[in-house]
C-alpha cells in the first residue's frame, strides 16, 4: 500500500471522526501510519459501537467525549509503549516540543492586555459560516408563553484543562436564557418529571443580548439523556418487543374460528436500580456528577442485561458495555472515597 494510499485512508477515518482540525487529523495519519490500516479501522468500529452505546465520559466525568476523543482512548491504549511515547508524548516533552516551535522573541499573553491587543484584530474580522451551541443540564424555573417556553440556566467552567497558551476562563459564571419551542418542550418536561437524574440537552444558535447578562439561545432541538439513550437503542434494533408491530391476524383462521394467540414475550430480567450513594460532605456540584454517573451506569446496566437475553451468537456490543459500567463505576468510587 503506497504512501498515498495510507493518507487517503487515515483522511476518511478522521472525516468520520468529524475532526477538521490539522492537529487531531495529523495524529489519526499517526496512528494509521505507526499502527497500520488495519489497527485503525478497528479501533474506528469500536468507537462507532461506544457512541452507538451513549459515549464515554472524560477522566473528570464532567462531559462525554468527542467522537474523536474516543478513537484516540481507545487507539493510546491497544497501542505498544513505544509507539504510544511517539504519537502521545508525555505533556512536560510535548510542551517543550511545542515550546521550541515558537519564536523565542514572541511575547507572552497577559489577559489584562487583551483589549490592546483585540482592538486591531477586530479591524479585520473573519466570518462565522456557522454557529452552534449545546447545552445540558437541568433547567431552572420555566415562564410559559404561547408556543414558547423560556427558561435561565448558568455555567461555571471550574478548572478545564485547556491547550498551552489557552487562557483559563473566568470564574463568574455564565448565564444563558433560553427559548423553547412549548411544543419540544413538553416531551423534556415529562422525561425529567420522570427521572430526577435525567438532564436536558437543548441545540441551537446563540446570541448577545445587550439588555439581559449572559447569552441567549434559541433552541432547535430540546432533548433529554435518556430520552435519547432509549432512541439510540431503537435504532440499533434492541428496542423491547412490545414496542415492534403485532404480527397481521390470518384472516381464514379467523373465519374458522381458530386463532393461534401468540405466547406473550417474556419480560427481560433486568437487574434492581441501584440507589446512588452521595457522600454527605460532597458539595453541590459533586452530587449533582455522582447522580449523573449512577444513572448513565443504570443505563449501562440495563443495555447490558437486554443484550445477555439474546442469544449468544447476537450479543454485539456486550463487551464495550461492560467495560463502559467499570469505567462509570470506578469514576463513583474514586468521587466517592474522596468525600467519604
């Protein structure tokens, strides 16, 4: 396979990735070319498969991953240690590579001169073809008008690690006014009425508002966790037999007066709710993740024992699942030993 072969293939895997950027698209042609076509492509439909399953959370467990995020988890630990140092250096050699590739007669960024140095740039401004904004969480109080439903939500970022260079965000917290379609709004409103730890995820285009502080977003798509996580499985085909068509009656037996009534299906077992333990002493925010985590490893458990119901020859994805719960799992006990 020539060169060009090799970067033609690693450019298809990084468009599925939806990676446009030159950094992560120049380490998806690492791996393929350090690892092979092979490597990547599986570890490609191993990533398929964990989004398919609801994603995979951050180390912080404060956001899921990217698509892209989860392909290079997934490819730093199949790959040799060798290799893994080339592609993935360690961060104190990557920052003095990335330290030696500046100029070394650049100055620093100070925040406190970011107004000097903004004022020119905005001279010559470039041009957004596209913006986009999503939001998840829980919503605060609602104010109800004719099709339209608005509701406040704040952020506060904590300590994110960012790229070198990258400036830490303030520690004021961010509010956001939303606008909800009442139409989308009331199918969040009855899944979160439903499950306490359930979020809303809301998409869509975002705004300064000069007379209000914070932004404001003009919703698209108004969602919920679960309620996608059950959508996703639908789609994958592991939908409960309940939800698939009744089979069309033989319309000559009926006539005769012998009906065949079909067994009804048999209930998956599905393993007892475990009941989230919250650390007394945890703070708000610590909670609030705690009650995240146990409910997307409720998530995990339940897809878990649906695929163990089928056959074995029909359980795809148990694997992945089982270790997407460890990772749930062992993010809970490390939160929860820390405030225990």
């Amino acid at each position: 396979m020539s060169n060009e072969d090799v970067r033609q293939i690693a450019a298809k895997i990084a468009d599925q990735l939806g990676e446009k950027q030159h950094g992560p698209r120049k380490l998806v042609r690492e791996v393929v070319e350090r690892c092979g076509v092979a490597f990547a492509q599986e570890v490609l439909k191993d990533t398929e498969e964990v989004m398919a399953l609801g994603g995979m959370l951050t180390a912080a467990a404060d956001r899921l991953r990217t698509k892209g995020g989860v392909f290079f988890y997934l490819a730093r630990g199949r790959m040799s240690d060798e290799i893994r140092q080339i592609i993935f250096p360690p961060r104190m050699i990557r920052n003095r590579q990335q330290a030696s590739s500046f100029a070394a007669g650049e100055p620093e960024f100070h925040w406190a001169d970011r107004l000097n140095i903004l004022r020119p740039l905005l001279d010559e401004q470039g041009e957004a073809s596209t913006v986009k904004i999503t939001l998840i969480g829980r919503p605060g109080k609602i104010e109800i008008r004719k099709d339209l439903v608005i509701t406040t939500m704040s952020h506060s970022a904590g300590a994110p690690t960012f790229p070198r260079g990258v400036p830490a965000l303030p520690e004021t917290p961010t509010v956001y006014t939303v606008y909800i379609a009442a139409k989308q709004w009331k199918r969040v409103e009855s899944a979160l009425q439903e499950d306490p730890g359930d979020v809303m995820i809301v998409e869509g285009m975002c705004a300064y508002d000069a007379e209000l502080p914070g932004i404001a977003v003009y919703a698209t798509r108004a969602t919920t966790k679960f309620t996608e996580a059950a959508r996703r499985d639908g789609d994958n085909g592991t939908a409960s037999t309940d939800d698939k068509p009744a089979p069309k009656a033989n319309t000559k037996a009926v006539k005769s007066g012998k009906v065949n009534t079909p067994p009804k299906a048999a209930k998956k077992n599905s393993p007892p709710a475990v009941k989230p333990s919250i650390p007394e002493s945890a703070p708000e925010n610590i909670a609030r993740k705690l009650r995240e985590l146990h409910a997307a490893a409720e998530l995990y458990r339940q897809k878990i024992a649906t695929i163990e119901a089928k056959p074995s020859g029909q359980q795809f994805g148990l694997e992945m699942t089982q270790k997407l719960l460890k990772n749930v799992e062992e993010e809970i006990s490390t939160l929860q030993a820390q405030y225990a």
